[in-house]
C-alpha cells in the first residue's frame, strides 16, 4: 500500500489518475510464493504493497496520475475536498465500500481500524477500481492536514493516531507538497513526527513544478529542503522528487526534462514495491520481534520492582515516572543486552502504563510464558527461523544476507546508555 499524505489542495487525487501507458509498466509478477504470504494468512502479511499519499488536492491528483483515470469518490477542488480515508483497490466492477463492511469483511487488511470508532469509519470508504495497476498496489488517500485550530475542532476522530496506524502497515509514505504552499505547519509537523520510525518508507514530493520558473524553483527547493530538515530533526538530507502529477505533460518547456526524470524515479519507486514486497513483510515481522522482546523485560523488570504487599499504588505511579521509566529502560538495556533502538517511546508508554496494573505482567520465567519457553523460541525466531525464511525468497540466497537482515547489533547500542535515556 501507498500512503499519500499532505496539506490541503497539493494534488494527492490528480496522481492516481494519469495515462494508462505511463503506469502498466508496474505490472510486474510478484516474486513471493512463500506459504507465510500466500491468501489466508495473517492479513497484515497478505497486503499488496500499499502506498500512503499524505496531501488534499494533491493527493486526489496523484492517485489519478497512477491509475490513468477517475475513480469512485475521488474529489479534486482547490480547497478542503478529500474530506474522508479513502482506500483505493482492485475489484472487477467500481464502486464504494462503506468504512463500517470494509472493516468487517473477510481477509480485510482493515480489521484493525474499526476500533477508532464509528466516528472515523463513516470517515473512511473503500473505492474499488477495476484498474490493472491495483493487481498490484493499493492506494490510501487521505484528509488534507488542515492549519491552525480547524485540525483539531472539526475533526471527531484521533487523526494522528489514525495515520500512525496506517504508516505502520503500508509500504511507501509520500508526502506532498507544491510551490505555492510550503511553510508546515504545526499540525503537518506532527503528523511527520508520528511518522517517526518509518522514514525509510517516505519519499517526499514537490508537486506543481512546472508552475514556477527555474529561479523560482531553486528557491522553493532550498526553502522546502530548510523546512524539512527542521521538522525531521536529523542530519541525513531527506531526498525530494520535483515533478507535476497529472495528466497533462509539464508546462514549462525550461524546466520539463528535470521534472520528467524526476517523475520516472519516483515511478521507479514505485515499480520496486511489489518484487520487494515480501523483503519488506518480513522486515516488518523482524520490527515487531524486536518490539515485543523488549516489551516482554520490561514488563518482567516493572513487575520485579512491585512490592509483595504494602504500597503497590504508591510504587507503580513512581515507576510510571519518565525519569524513573527511563531508569528501568537502562536497567534491562544493561542486563539483557538489547539494543536501545528497540525500546519504545518513554512517554507514550508510561501514558499506557497508568491504567495497567503491575502486578498482572508476566515474568519471563513465569508459568504464563512457560517457564522461559516462549522467550527462548523468540529468539531462535530471530537467530534461526527468519534468516530461513529469507533463504527461501528469490535474490536473498547469498551467505550471509539473512544475518545482515536479522543483526541484533546497532552501532553504538551499548555505548554511552545514559545518554540514549536521558
């Protein structure tokens, strides 16, 4: 899946439909025959690759760009128009699919999202296309992000962690933007920061190109670059495709070789996602191990630190503390030799931690995880099974591949932990 993602009126809907010729060259075989993949499994192993668009008129722009054609409750406007999550997939005749069924329906990838609520999933609609391109992607449009205070009073849904949920699970995140409308704003900020994590998945586009001079371009793309770089927060320079998605050629005669080969890169992009698409289930199976491994220390560290009777209540709303949180994080990073990377974020889980009582989380070597069974078997996952799984993929035979894969080293994960806490 693709994730398109992005302010108000940046063209999200003009890329999905675009000419036909220029996107069946995504039809390519899909390499996975592994049984982990095949129909029937987990659903969020079994998605075609699915792309976030992030924008408004943008992203209703964009996905017409993929398609090479219109699509059922696509809405293209110069203001707020995508007013809803609209997932765009393949089906022999088109029509919508209330949020509610898509939620509900068998093998849906969606299942996850009906517990936001009713108030997100009239929000939320299915668009089935009978497209050959969507044999083998699927598109998520979505809301454009307004500004100022309309982000959070006229919407009765969590927006934020909705687009987290959908970030977590899709293939490719785009993030769009055009000349006109570059300053990010406070709700756009943190939408990019929830996307944190993920930023191997985001490719950022600057959409409209061909409406500005070359003098002005550079201007917009050293702005866009600075902007960019403030919200991200790293020293890596995130790359940014320039192009104009839609079905018209680009208009500036000056400009249009660049923004063509631009556009054919990220179209490249795109082509990779459904022969990688088993590389990057797997990457995510290996994320979520990690995850839960170091879930499952801290847990057994938090219930270690309970007292046995006397002063239960006083001690786990210390625990829950961030400086105290913090302090156990390093004790199990210390202990258990677990990179810091893997461990989630301090707040939010002393936010969840709260309402939890700890006396309830297992021990490691506690009968409810078999003595230690189920943490051993964990890790032969990781050291065994996985690199396994990825021998049998096409192109991952070589020695040694799986391993990279899998490490469980990080640079620098056991140097200085103080400061990875602090």
């Amino acid at each position: 899946m693709v994730l398109l993602v992005g302010p108000y009126s940046v063209g999200k809907t003009s890329f999905i439909k675009y000419d036909t010729h220029t996107t069946t060259t995504l039809l390519r075989p899909s390499v996975c025959t592994n049984p982990l993949f095949a129909r029937g499994g987990n659903p969020r192993y079994c998605l075609r690759p699915m792309p976030t668009l992030r924008a408004s008129l943008t992203e209703p722009t964009f996905a017409r760009y993929i398609l090479g054609r219109g699509f059922p409750g696509e809405r293209i406007g110069p203001e707020p128009t995508t007013d809803r999550f609209m997932a765009v997939m393949y089906g022999d005749q088109d029509k919508t699919v209330p949020g509610n069924a898509l939620t509900v329906a068998p093998g849906s990838p969606f299942g996850g999202l009906k517990y936001f609520g009713n108030n997100f999933l009239t929000r939320f609609e299915g668009s089935i296309v009978n497209a050959p391109v969507l044999e083998k992607l699927s598109l998520i449009d979505t809301p454009g992000v307004l500004s100022g205070e309309k982000q959070k009073l006229n919407r009765n849904y969590d927006f934020d962690q909705i687009t987290r949920w959908f970030a977590e699970r899709v293939d490719m995140i785009i993030l769009l933007f055009d000349p006109f409308k570059l300053d990010i704003s406070d709700e756009l900020s943190d939408v990019i920061r929830i996307l944190k994590g993920n930023e191997d998945k985001i490719r950022v586009v600057l959409n409209k190109a061909d409406a500005v001079e070359i003098q002005q371009l550079m201007r917009v793309y050293g702005a866009l670059m600075w902007s960019l770089g403030k919200v991200f927060e790293t020293p890596e320079v995130v790359r940014v495709y320039i192009g104009s998605f839609w079905e018209a050629p680009p208009r500036n005669p000056d400009t249009a070789p660049l923004l063509q080969a631009e556009m054919d890169d990220l179209l490249d992009d795109l082509r990779e996602l459904p022969r990688s698409s088993a590389v990057r289930k797997v990457n995510e199976l290996v994320k979520r191990v990690r995850l839960l491994r170091a879930h499952t220390y801290v847990l057994h560290e938090l219930r270690d630190a309970m007292p046995n009777f006397m002063g239960r209540e006083k001690k786990q709303r210390a625990l829950c503390e961030e400086k105290e949180m913090a302090n156990t994080f390093r004790s199990v990073h210390r202990k258990r030799n677990l990179p810091p990377g893997d461990f989630p974020e301090i707040k939010k889980f002393c936010s969840i931690a709260r309402e939890l009582d700890f006396t309830d989380f297992p021990r490691v070597d506690g009968s409810r995880l078999k003595n230690g069974k189920l943490v051993e078997a964990l890790e032969r996952a990781m050291s065994e099974d996985i690199p396994r799984l990825l021998e049998s993929l096409p192109g991952l035979t070589a020695p040694g591949a799986a391993g990279i894969m899998v490490s469980n080293q990080v640079a620098g994960a056991v140097a200085e932990p103080d400061q990875v806490y602090k």
